[in-house]
C-alpha cells in the first residue's frame, strides 16, 4: 500500500485555487476521447473532498515513454492509469513492479513515490471486486476465461488468488493461450489449462476479448454455456453485449458487463495514490443512469 499526503480544502477556497493546487492525475491511452475515467475519479475525489485535477492524455502509439517523461515532469503528478495500447510500455517504463504487476505482465497503474515510479495492476481486482459485487462465489469456482490478450492477463492473478478451482483457457490463437498459461502456472501450481471441447461444466464463463465492441462473438462452442453458468464479458456497451444477449439466450440468467470491473479497478487505482478506498455504489449507478 502506497500513502501520500492528502490535501483537503475547505469550500471557501475558489474553484481557480483547487484547481492549481490539486493533485494531477491522468489516464494514457490510444484511442482515449471514449474513456469514462475522468468521471469516476473526480466522483471518488468529491468523496474525500480531495483536489484531483485528471486528465485524459492521448499518447502516439510509438511514444508512450515521452507522454509519460513530459507528465511526471510535473511535481503535483502522483500517478496514471494506462489502457491499450501502453500497458507493456507502461511495464517497461515503471522503476519497480508490484506483485500483482509482475505475475500479471501488464501494468495500468502507476504511482509516483520517493523511491520512483511503481507499476501495478488494478484489472484483477477491479474484475474480482465486481463478480463480489454481484454476488458470483469464486472460491471453489470452475472458470472459463475468453481471451488471451492484456485483459486475461491481468485478471487471472486475482481469480487464482481468488481460491478458484482451476480455470480454463481459451484463445484462437493457441500458441498465445499456451504462452499465457505458462506464465500463469508460474505461480498459480498448474491451475490455468487449456480448453478442450467437451461437456465440462463451468460456474463462470469471462469474455476477457474485446470483440463485442465490434458486436462479435468468440469462436466457442455452446456447450460451454451448459449448466447455465454465470457469464462475464468485460466490455460494456450502452445496450447488452452480443455475447451477454448469446449467452442468455442459451439460458444464462446471471449476465454481466464490464461497466463494474472498469469503476472497480479506478477505485483500486485511486486506493493505491490516496490510501483511501471510495464507494463504488453511487458512482455505478450514476455511470448506468446516463448509459
């Protein structure tokens, strides 16, 4: 855990001077017109009544390292959330890993101490928090996990450390899948496995792909959906996702997006700048009201 001084202003002081005197924050990313983090942390900031200045920083695809040079070259700057397609850059730029940064292979958070610049990921909790959330029961769980990307990385962590019973993975390319397995059972003692098609039932199935932004579905068999398991797609749209509508058409009743996981992982984010944990509630449900 990571602590820094927090300034609180009281609400005599005019808007001009919160806003020079704030902390600065910021998320990296590549498109980043779309994100909604600006709003979740200024909603968590007004919690504590914390001056936070956040910004949204769009880097060249090719030159995260200068966006974050030119940042952090402001004093006030105490750390940035990263989203695709820095996460790997933001690994090898950070001066030091967390755990969960290392075991992950992604870094989205970075906090500024004065030992340097810390990377750490927030994605595997802000994942396992939101299934908590909607009352999906990890421990002893069987999962799927869809995908093989930044996103799987990141959560598997958190889901082992979760006490699930084991996960299955699966990704059209398989050479990535077994890669990613590799490293997974690194530290989780041969708990992730490859997919194999059949009629094993699973508790929880996780779209960790990001192909329903586009509004397709994962080439995966339906029998994977037997037993009416709980179903995750980590993408969130303003209607259901094609594969929470597939996924309940085949009998799934407890569908879920990512909208959770997103507000989740800032508010671990803003824990591990601030040393203060917000109430995520109201700011989901502000967040699906203007969905």
């Amino acid at each position: 855990m990571y602590f820094f001084k927090v300034s609180v202003l009281s609400s005599e002081h005019h808007q001009s001077a919160i806003l020079r005197d704030a902390h600065v924050a910021c998320v990296f990313g590549n498109p980043i017109e779309q994100s909604k983090s600006p709003i979740i942390h200024e909603l968590f900031a007004k919690q504590f009544d914390i001056a936070l200045n956040y910004q949204k920083r769009l880097a060249d695809v090719d030159a995260f390292s200068l966006s974050a040079d030119a940042f952090f070259a402001n004093p006030l700057a105490i750390g940035a959330n990263v989203t695709m397609p820095f996460k790997d850059d933001a690994l090898k730029w950070v001066d030091t890993l967390s755990k969960q940064a290392r075991r992950a292979g992604a870094v989205n958070t970075i906090i500024r101490s004065e030992a340097g610049f810390i990377g750490d990921n927030s994605d595997g909790i802000g994942l396992t928090n939101d299934l908590r959330n909607h009352k999906v029961e990890l421990l002893g769980a069987n999962l799927l996990v869809i995908g093989a990307g930044g996103a799987a990385k990141g959560a598997l962590p958190a889901l082992i450390d979760a006490g699930v019973a084991g996960i299955s993975l699966y990704n059209r390319s398989q050479s990535k899948a077994l890669e990613l397995i590799e490293h997974s059972n690194g530290y989780s003692f041969g708990l992730v496995k490859p997919y194999k098609a059949g009629k094993e039932v699973f508790d929880l199935v996780i779209n960790a792909t990001s192909l329903s932004l586009s509004d397709q579905l994962p080439e995966i068999p339906d029998t994977v959906f037997y037993g009416n398991p709980s179903v995750y797609d980590m993408v969130y749209k303003n209607q259901e996702t094609v594969f929470l509508q597939h996924a309940r058409s085949l009998g799934c009743v407890n569908s879920i997006d990512g909208l959770g996981m997103l507000i989740e992982q800032a508010a671990h984010s803003f824990y591990l700048w601030f040393g203060l944990k917000p109430n995520t509630a109201p700011v989901f449900k502000y967040l699906r009201g203007a969905m």
